[in-house]
C-alpha cells in the first residue's frame, strides 16, 4: 500500500496531519505551486514569494528527514492550473493506492478535494487540521442555541480548556479581558524596535526572480523582502517580538504613526497561518513573559486573546456559515472600490499611508485595516466582495478562512451582527486620536462640513442617515442617533450633499 500524501502550501508544518504514519520507503509528498492560486484574486507580490519560498524550503526540509518529495515548481511554460492537474501529473509518474490530505483552509479548495475520489477513483482520506485549538464539532457544540455569537464568551473558554493566565478556575489578574488599558494615544517620539528581517537565500532570490518575471502587473515589488521562510526564522521571529515589542504591545496595539508600518505588532501571523509558527508554542511563549515579569499583563493577554480567542473563533464562524456567508451584504453596498485602494493616490491621508505600507509590505495592522480601510469601506457604501477580493490580495497573512469574517463581519458588517454587536464605524476623532496621521492631511479632522472637512466626518453621518432602519434598535448605535437628531437641518442637508 503506497499512499500519495498532499501538503498544501498553507500547510508547512512537520505536525500536519496529513504526514501522520508517512511510511518513508513507500508513501509520496506532494507539493505543487499552482498558477490557479496566484491568480484566482491578484496577489501581493511579497504573498506570493513568501508563500513559495516557505513551500521549497518545507520540502528541502522534509527530503533531509528522509521522505520521498515530489515537487512541481510554477514552470511559466507551462503551468500547472490546479491541484488536480498536479495529482494527475503525480499519479502518472508514480501510482499510489489512496490520497491523504489534510483539510484545507479555504471552501473553494474543499470543493476541488471533494471531488477527488470521482476523479481519479481512489480513496481521498480528508483528514481534520490538528494544528488549530478548536475543532469544527467543537465550535458547533460551543455555538448551538445561543442567540448571538460573541467571541468573548468563546475565548473564556478556550482559557479554561488550555489553563492559559489561569490560577485555579480564574483568569489571571481578576479579569479575562484587558482591552481597556490597551488604548493609548501613540507620541510620535516613540521608538519603536524593528521588526524581524531576514536575507533572502539563494532559494528565496529564485523565487522573488520568478515572481517579479511572471506577476508584473500583481501590487508591490519584491525588493526589501525580509520575511522568515522556515521554522527556524520564525521562531526566531516570535522571539524578536515577545523580547523588544511585546511589553509595549498592550498600550499601543491600536495606535498609528506615519513611518511607523510595523508599530508594537508581532508581524506573525503570515508564519502562523501557512504552519510555520504553531498557536500553542506562541501563546506559551507569551505566557512565559507574564510569568517572568518580562510583559505585563494587560499586553500578554491582549496578544493571546488575538491567537487563542479571535483566530479560533473567526474559523469556526466560518466553517459553520459558509458557503453562504461569502455573500452577505446587510447594507447593500454596490459602489465600486475606489482606485486609490490599489495605488495610495488620494489626499486623505490616513488612506495614502496605510495603502501606501500596504503596497510596500504586504502588511498592515489590525487597527489600520479595521478602522481605516475598513471603516472608509463601510461608510461608503462598498461593495463586499469587491472589498474581500482587496484585502485577501493583498496581505501576506490573508487566508480567506480569516479573511472573510474578519471583512464581512467586523469591518463592514455585511452579516448583519452575527459576528460583532455593532458596525465598527467612525468619524475621524477616532483616526486623530489613535495616530498622527490627521496632522500631515490634506482635509480637517475637526470640520464636520464642507470641502476642508474630513471625509470620514460627513461619511460616518450619512452612513447612520441612510441605514436608520437597520441600525436604529442597536442599543450600541442609539446614542448617536440622538446626536444626529438634535443636529439643525442645515447641517444635515450640508452632510447630505458632502457625501
């Protein structure tokens, strides 16, 4: 019995199921580069090398342990279109008695699996993804009957399954959540330690050689590319982090500076999401800094809260919504994306910088994709498909498995509440708060009106103009109602017409 054993290419982890009981003298890997999967949205250059990068040097890894590698690099030539093409090109090398797989990330390439077994009418073994903490059962049993969905009763008890910042049956510090202490205003005078760079090798240079040749039109360059390729560099990434960026984390998680792409933030979760880094190994590092009074506790657990409770609960809320999911739109939002989402070419200039570090990184954090990107997204009225196609483009980290929830539901809202109790919407006190961006801009952060003003100002007003009837019973939305109903008419109709 010979077994063709597939490892997808957000799969890099010598723990992946589907190499559990590898027989070395007889079972097959496969690992393919796929044209269908650079292209089915245009990738970020830096994504795309990063992904490749990391898939040639899993494999070089696995041949020196001993297992058979078959391999098929992106021959521009002629290109392998898809997965199954490269089972078919395996199989007529070298036959095998069953396929293993292990489940993939995404429901567009379950579908392609699923079907597997008609194809090449072997046994297709599709086995569960041990790497994440909750598994599908699970989360379905977490889920069943509750009225709403919230991740911070999710995360509880994770905490609880895991005994992570747990003393006895109770969190750490008397609370299970710090966000509050994790809102400070950034000083442009902050210091801010670089994050992780690695020189690319001769095998990364053949890489960004190859994509640089063959995507010319996709977003970004590959020059300055500095990211960790195996396990050994991400590690030693996560360590850079939880030493120099990690204390500071908690308090300016949510701030902004212009020049500043990388802040506190632990540029991890490309490496977690394709198998470099595994989530226990990074929370128990965490952990230890708590312990060893290296962090305090406010920064730690907002870090872990990220891994053990947002991660895991975006992807359940997926497996369980999909397929539908992908095209929720509570708003009904139908304007097209605007350019300056691709090329930075606009005078606001919260926009230009985090589209601009976008361009130049593949990376942007969290509160510049929520209330930035996002937020404009939101109150314009965009529509989210064209929304999730940009975001899963262009960030290395971007797997729709945590894309789209974290689109569909936190940033625009298009699923009407069941991922967050409210639209993550905002003028621009917020952005002026939150960073020193409104300093160097174009337009007036406290106008509310008129050409000067601020665009998110009148956007965010209108958008709670127009979307009354959808809005008005959240109770976490009807204070600004009243704000806007006790404005003079005048002012509303400037709103209107700004808009």
């Amino acid at each position: 019995m010979s077994a063709l054993r597939i490892i997808l290419g957000d799969q890099l982890s010598e723990q992946i199921s589907s190499l559990n009981g590898t027989v070395l003298e007889t079972d097959v890997i496969l690992m393919c580069e796929v044209m269908a999967e650079t292209t089915y949205v245009k990738h970020h250059k830096k994504k795309i090398a990063f992904i490749f990068s990391a898939m040639r040097h899993f494999a070089e890894n696995l041949r020196s342990k001993g297992y058979q590698v078959e391999y098929f690099q992106l021959d521009i030539e002629t290109p392998l279109r898809s997965f199954t093409q490269a089972i078919e090109k395996a199989l007529a090398v070298r036959a095998a008695d069953h396929i293993i797989v292990t489940e993939p990330g995404e429901y567009r390439v379950l579908t392609e699996l699923e079907c597997w077994t008609e194809i090449f009418e072997l046994p297709v073994f599709i086995r569960p993804d041990t790497r994440f903490l909750c598994d599908h059962a699970e989360f379905e049993s977490w889920s069943y009957g509750r009225k709403s969905l919230r991740m911070e009763y999710f995360y509880r008890e994770m905490r609880k399954k895991y005994s992570v910042l747990m003393e006895d049956d109770q969190p750490v510090g008397g609370q299970w959540n710090f966000d509050s202490d994790n809102r400070k205003s950034p000083q442009p005078t902050l210091e801010v330690p670089d994050t992780y760079y690695n020189a690319p090798d001769a095998v990364t240079q053949k890489v960004l050689d190859l994509v640089e040749a063959q995507f010319p039109n996709h977003m970004g360059d590959t020059s300055q590319f500095h990211f960790a390729v195996t396990a050994v560099e991400a590690k030693a990434a996560l360590k850079k982090f939880i030493e120099e960026r990690l204390p500071y984390f908690g308090d300016f998680q949510d701030a902004m500076i212009q020049g500043q792409p990388w802040m506190y933030h632990a540029h991890i979760g490309l490496y977690l999401n394709v198998g470099l880094l595994l989530p226990l190994d990074c929370i128990a590092a965490a952990e230890q800094a708590y312990r060893s009074q290296k962090a305090p506790l406010n920064a730690v657990e907002g870090f872990i809260r990220q891994i053990l409770g947002w991660r895991e609960f975006v992807r359940g809320i997926y497996w369980q919504k999909m397929p539908d999911y992908s095209a929720l739109n509570f708003f009904e939002g139908d304007r097209d994306l605007p350019g300056f989402y691709w090329d930075a070419d606009t005078k606001m200039n919260c926009l230009h910088q985090s589209v601009t570090e976008t361009i130049e990184n593949a990376y942007a954090h969290h509160i510049q994709r929520l209330m930035v990107l996002g937020n404009f997204a939101l109150l314009a009225g965009i529509d989210p498909r064209q929304v999730n196609d940009w975001f899963l483009s262009v960030y290395a980290d971007a797997f729709e498995w945590v894309e789209l929830p974290n689109v569909t539901g936190m940033a625009l809202f298009a699923d009407g509440g069941l991922l967050a109790s409210k639209p993550y919407a905002s003028g621009g006190t917020y952005i002026n708060k939150m960073s020193n961006y409104c300093k160097g801009c174009s337009y007036k952060v406290n106008q509310k009106s008129g050409p000067d003003a601020c665009p998110f100002n009148y956007l965010y007003w209108d958008f709670l103009d127009r979307n009354r009837e959808k809005l008005g019973n959240n109770h976490r939305v009807g204070m600004m109602y009243k704000v806007y109903d006790r404005m003079a008419d005048d002012k509303k109709q400037a709103i209107y017409y700004d808009s």
